[in-house]
C-alpha cells in the first residue's frame, strides 16, 4: 500500500509521531486547529526517559540548548512540620538526572521545523471534521477546514492525536470511560524575580482542604495550581480569589503580594477538570488513536505529555517498515494495532494508581488533614526511597528503530 499517515492534532504526540514518520522516509502531513502552537498551562514536564529517547535521535542537546527551560531534580512535598523529598530524579538516568520543564508553546514549534524539514506537511489552522470511508467502513482519509473552506485526503492510515476531547474518537464511535478523578485545578503564572528562593521548580505545598504546586518552566514566571475538589468550581468562584491568595500567603509569604496585585478574579485563573479516561479501543480499520486521546491521565506526577511521546515513539517503530514497503491495509492495521496491546497495560496501571492517589488525597483534603498519608511519612524515612521511586515513576520509552535513529 503506498500512502501518506494523516495525524489530527499537534500536541506532543502529534507533532512527534510527525517527526518520526518523516524522518522514517513516510510521507505525512499533521493537521492542527489552532492557527499556532501557543498554548499555556500543559504539560511541560519531560521526564528522564523521555530526554535520553530524544538524545538517541540527536535532539536532546540542541532542544537543551536551543529552548529556555527548567531542569528539575527533586519533586518535592512542603508540610507545616517538615519538607518530603518524593522522588528523586537525580540517580534516574545517566545523561539527564533531572526533569525538564519546557513550554510546549516552545517545544512543539521546534519540533515542528524539524519534522518539516525531513519533508512532513504541517497544516495549522486545519480543523478535522469526518472521515473519508471505504465500503467496507474502513477509514480512508479525512475531511477538514480551513477556515470555511473543505478539504479532503486520503490516508494509508488516520492518526487521532488531538487530545482529550478527541473529534476524531468521537467521530469513529469510540466510547470514553471515566475512571473517576476527584480533585481540579486552577492555574496562574506571575512574574518571577532573580532573587526569589530557590525551590526546585517541581514542589507543592499542603495546606487545608488541598494542595498548592510551584513550578518553574523557565519561561520568567511562577506557574501556581490550586488543587479543589473535583466540581467545586462555581463554589470557588462565588468565594472570590481571597480565599486562594490567602492559601499561598500562607506557605509561600513572598509570592503574595504579586499574586493579590494580578489576580482580581477567579475567572482570571485557567480551570483544568482532571480526568482520568479510558477508551474501548485505541484502533478502528485505517485509524489509531494516541495520547490524551486514547488515555487521559491526571496531572498529578505530570505525566500526560510524557505518555502522549512514548505513544508516538512506539507507534512510528510499529509503523515506518509496513508503510516503507507499501504493505496492505490489513498489515498497516495490524502494526498500528499492536500499539495498544504494548501501552495500554502500562497506561492503565498507571490511571488505577492515580485513581488510589487522588481518593486518599481527597479523604485526608476532606477530613482537614494536611500533609502526606502516613505510609508516604515512613517510606520517604527509609533511605534511598525517593531514588527508587523516581525509577519507579519513570516513563520507559522504546529506542528508535535504527531506520529512525540514523535518520
Ligand atoms: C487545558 C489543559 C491543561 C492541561 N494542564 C496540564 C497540567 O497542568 N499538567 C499536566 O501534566 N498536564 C496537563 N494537561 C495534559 C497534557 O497537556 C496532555 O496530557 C498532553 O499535552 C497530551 O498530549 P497530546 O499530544 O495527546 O494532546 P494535546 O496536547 O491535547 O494536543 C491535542 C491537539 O489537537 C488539536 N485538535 C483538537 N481538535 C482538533 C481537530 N478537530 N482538528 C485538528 N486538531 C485538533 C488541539 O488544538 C491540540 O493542539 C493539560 C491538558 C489540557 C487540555
């Protein structure tokens, strides 16, 4: 089968699949909706498994070197009695002992100008709205906008990568189930000033009733969350932004004043509804689904972004030899497939332990407690626990196939 891939969505997962695809010799053209790639308040952290995939297709050390960022080594807790160190990152990998925290509104365009110069087609402003079929029901391209006008292409293949609340998903008839998460958030950045303290870009902050995360992507500012219960917006909102730059003066006194000089509002904070989904399938006949739109994960350990690249990663070594030497649909389809019997496991032990995490983390918010459950207390007391866990947390991602590698 001779073809092109047509991904729908140029988030992480998209716009690497894209990468991979064209620098794998595979004709591809990526399809996003937005007119750019900025965005604010994703998922920015990439893990040390993710680093060490990037640095094997030689894209670590420019992406380092050429895009601002955060390295994080320590994901940290702060409590009124004392600071836990969760996870320790510093003995996680050799080449890159830390997290790093980049804006995607940085990382996806860089990648992008790679992808297009191995020759992929990257259409902004491009909206999917159905697809292409043939008689048998077997997905054959798609129909999009630009602006008001219709396109079509066909497609060897349709890769649903457009996030949480996936068109393309919808559109095959795959049903989306929630597991069940139990806390939002709300997100804020205010300037940060050289002469701040120095946190580790990664920690949060107990307080009653919830958490409050720091983090620093090194774009110049403070990101600031406010975990709530899950649903609490309106009631938050009724109860006006006092409340919340209260909490903040509480554990953080420097950041106060420049929060209570930006925030008027609570609708001037970025509301993200945790969700923690699963879906029936992650295939159809000539479509496979990756990413947020596949499995949604909680923010919580910041793992979305990575999970949505080890997809892409996996998908493209699944994908490159079939597609190169034309194979037939049913052997285009059997590769895509085998992305899902590799991840999902994987992917779905990870959504039962945040689904455990969030509801403990909700029973303590609810009966006042604030700090870690007890068995956290012990385990950060045994020596070399935050060390192990950050091998535990860790996002394995495949070596490239040597047809991509060598590029
Ligand atoms: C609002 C929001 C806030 C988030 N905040 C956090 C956070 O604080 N911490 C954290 O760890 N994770 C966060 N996440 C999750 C994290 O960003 C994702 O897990 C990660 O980006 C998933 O990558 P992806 O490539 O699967 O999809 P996404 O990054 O969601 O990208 C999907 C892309 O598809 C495009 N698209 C959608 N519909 C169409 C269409 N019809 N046609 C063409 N393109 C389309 C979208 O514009 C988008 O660019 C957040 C996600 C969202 C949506």
């Amino acid at each position: 089968m001779d073809g092109r891939v047509v991904v729908v969505g140029g988030g992480p997962g998209g716009v690497l699949l894209t990468y991979l695809l064209a620098r794998g010799g595979v004709a591809v053209t990526l399809l996003e909706a937005r007119h750019d790639f900025a965005r604010r308040f994703r998922g920015d952290t990439l893990a040390p498994g993710v680093l060490e995939y990037l640095d094997d297709l030689g894209l670590a050390g420019d992406l380092l070197a050429e895009v601002p960022h955060r390295r994080s080594d320590m994901f940290r807790w702060h409590t009124p009695e004392k600071t836990y160190e969760l996870v320790d990152y510093r003995g996680a990998s050799r080449r890159f002992p830390f997290y790093a925290l980049i804006p995607q509104a940085r990382f996806l365009p860089w990648l992008a100008a790679r992808a297009e110069a191995y020759g992929a087609q990257v259409r902004l402003g491009a909206r999917f709205s159905s697809f292409l079929s043939a008689a048998d029901g077997r997905v054959t391209g798609v129909e999009y906008t630009v602006e008001a006008t219709t396109h079509r292409l066909d497609a060897a293949l349709v890769v649903g990568a457009d996030g949480r609340s996936s068109k393309v998903r919808a559109a095959a008839g795959i049903e989306a189930t929630e597991l069940g998460a139990s806390l939002d958030l709300l997100w804020f950045a205010v300037e940060r000033h050289d002469d701040d303290p120095a946190y580790s870009g990664l920690d949060l902050f107990a307080r009653p009733g919830g958490t409050i995360a720091l983090l620093d992507q090194g774009a110049g500012e403070w990101q600031v969350g406010w975990s709530i219960p899950a649903g609490s917006y309106a009631s938050v909102r009724e109860a006006g932004v006092g409340p919340l730059v209260d909490a903040v003066a509480a554990v953080l006194p420097w950041l106060a004043p420049r929060l209570r000089a930006a925030l008027s509002a609570v609708t001037d904070l970025t509301l993200l509804p945790v969700r923690i989904m699963t879906v029936d399938s992650w295939t159809r006949p000539g479509l496979v689904l990756i990413g947020d739109a596949a499995h949604v994960v909680s923010p919580v350990g910041g793992n979305g972004i990575n999970l949505a690249l080890a997809d892409a990663a996996e998908l493209a070594n699944q994908l490159v030899g079939p597609l190169r030497a034309g194979s037939s649909a049913a052997a285009v389809d059997e590769a895509a497939g085998r992305l899902e019997s590799v991840r999902r496991p994987g992917v779905e032990a990870e959504q039962r332990r945040q689904v455990r995490t969030e509801q403990a983390a909700a029973q303590r918010n609810a009966a006042g407690v604030v700090g870690p459950p007890t068995v956290l207390r012990v385990l950060t007391a045994i020596p070399g626990f935050s060390r192990l866990a950050a091998r535990r947390s860790g996002v394995t991602v495949p070596a490239p196939v040597p047809v991509i590698a060598v590029g």
